[in-house]
C-alpha cells in the first residue's frame, strides 16, 4: 500500500509534482483555437486543486473516470492568484494500492471510542423495548461498519467520513443534559430517538470513493429511509408497543422541524421537538466552525459570503 508523500495543502508554486490524487471533477473542454483540454478537480484529505491537460487530451481521457485515483506527473503554477497543476502525465492507480483515509476528509477523533460511547448511552435506556430495538440494529455488523465510516452530509456540516457518528454522538450528548434541565421529558425516548434520528444516511451517501448521494437517498432521503429501517427492524420484535413505535417514528419523520426543510411532519411531541432543535443546533454550529476554519489563512477578521447562512461571519482578530 503507497502512501501519499504530496498533499495538495503543500503544493506550491513551481513544485513538481508526481503523485496520486482523487478525480472530484473532470470535464473536456475547447480551446479558442478548438484544441481539446481537459479541466480536472483532483483532491486528496488535505483539500483540492484545479488542474489542466493540454496536451493528448482526448487520449488522456479515456484512461479514468471521476471518482477515480489517478498518479500524476506535472508542474505548479499560480493562475489568478490560485495553485493551479499542468499535467503531462497520468496513470490509473487501483483502490487497493492506496490508504483510502489520504484522499478522503475523515473525522480527527477515534472512531471506535465513539462507537462505544454511543452503546453505553444504550447500555442506560431503562426502557426494555427501545433497548432491544438499538441493540439489535447495531447487533448486525454492516448497519455499525456504516455507522462508524458514514458522513453526515455532502455539503453542509460534518461532511468527512465519520461525521453522522460525530454528530450523532454530539447531539446524543446534549440531549443527556438537556433531560437533566427537564425532567418532565421521555430521556429513553430522547437517547433512542437522538441515536437514530439521521440513521437512514448510512444509506442516502455513497463514500466508497466520491462522498455524494446514493439512488435511494437522491429518490427516498435520509428521513423516511430511517423510518423504513427501524420498522424493518421492529417487525421482527414481539411485543415492540405500537404507541412507542408511533413517536419513535413520528420523531424522526418531524427531526427537520418545518415542511420546506423537508420534514414530512412538524414536531409534535416534547421529545421530537428537543431533538429537532438539538440536531438543528449542533449541525449549524459544525457548518459555521468549518466555514471559519477553512477561512482562516485570510488576514480579514470576516469569512467570505456564506450562501447557506446569507451572511458573511465573523472570526474575530
């Protein structure tokens, strides 16, 4: 297996490069003289880089595919104040041979002690059914492998491999604290609903190479995804109360909160709506520290414009 020597965050202009890197985005386009090029994204953990193929364009293309690893041997250039690579050289380079971690953003925290924070939450729920439900879903090794590599969105917050655990592990954590303030509150309904509240991203994402919507989550969503997974589930437990399935599903089909962000339902039980505001909370706190951390090189005490929060933010001096 090779390791990466090269990050994109390190390229600078005049460097040589000869290295692999992830293919985000190819296209073929015409120069005014109607020469072929090719415009590349190539990215790896550490960011991405626009990149060109002058020459043997149309060969050169044939080669790869976006979601692809490429090798690549070219020269740095600085075009319109930015790092730009010009390529002469590229060679397909197998999954196999490559750490996927170096070319994918991951999570910087440890993915299994996380995993087994959550199953003590788990470990705590007083209510037997709820209890069963959780173990028995993360009881079958594919639905905890995806759990613990899945990203929580594409491009919004906690967009790395291991962000849904991140979040989900996150909000689990202050809704424990949120129960304690309010003692009137389901805490078994909270922990359980606050663990599967975004389940069904396990499977809306495809991350095997590119992180980007998968059939099912572009067709169904995450949202009702989870619904038909947890009944799945349910289905196969005797005895699984039909008024304690009701809210379980009502909160997660309602953790959206209003129709036009795509809840099916708007919250209406005290519990769906703590875990609606709670995982409203943590992802937009992530979003705002990504969107100020990844600004950061720039000497203004502002972030550029963010088109998701229509405003530009503050970093402070």
């Amino acid at each position: 297996m090779k390791n990466k020597a090269i990050y994109v965050k390190d390229i600078k202009k005049g460097d040589k490069i000869a290295e692999t890197f992830l293919v985000a985005e190819k296209n073929m386009a015409f120069s005014q003289k109607g020469s072929p090029y090719l415009n590349l994204r190539l990215k790896d953990k550490s960011g991405e880089i626009d990149s060109k193929v002058w020459e043997n364009a149309v060969e050169l293309d044939r080669l790869f595919k976006k979601g692809d690893i490429i090798f690549i041997e070219g020269n740095a250039a600085s075009y319109k104040n930015a790092i730009q690579l010009s390529i002469f050289t590229i060679k397909t380079t197998p999954w196999e041979e490559i750490e996927p971690a170096d070319y994918l953003p991951s999570v910087n925290k440890d993915v299994n002690a996380m995993f087994d924070e959550i199953i003590s939450y788990i470990d705590k729920i007083q209510n037997d059914h709820l209890k069963e439900l959780l173990n028995v879903f993360f009881g079958d090794e594919k639905n905890a492998d995806l759990f613990k590599r899945a990203p929580a969105a594409k491009g919004f917050h906690h967009i790395y491999l291991g962000g849904l655990l991140e979040h989900t592990l996150s909000v689990v954590r202050l809704l424990e604290k949120v129960s304690e303030h309010y003692p009137k509150l389901n805490k078994d309904m909270l922990i359980a609903g606050g663990i599967f509240h975004d389940i069904g991203k396990i499977h809306e994402f495809t991350y095997q190479s590119l992180i980007d919507y998968s059939d099912e989550g572009r067709l169904i969503g995450h949202i009702v995804m989870g619904v038909e997974m947890i009944n799945k589930v349910i289905a196969s437990l005797p005895d699984f109360p039909e008024q304690l399935s009701l809210e379980l599903r009502h909160l997660l089909l309602s953790h959206h909160g209003e129709f036009e962000f795509g809840s099916p339902k708007r919250p209406k039980t005290l519990e769906a709506l703590v875990v609606h505001y709670i995982d409203d909370l943590d992802a937009k706190l992530n979003a705002f520290e990504t969107f100020i951390s990844d600004s950061s090189k720039d000497d203004s005490g502002w972030t550029a414009y963010n088109r998701f929060f229509e405003r530009f933010l503050y970093k402070g001096k």
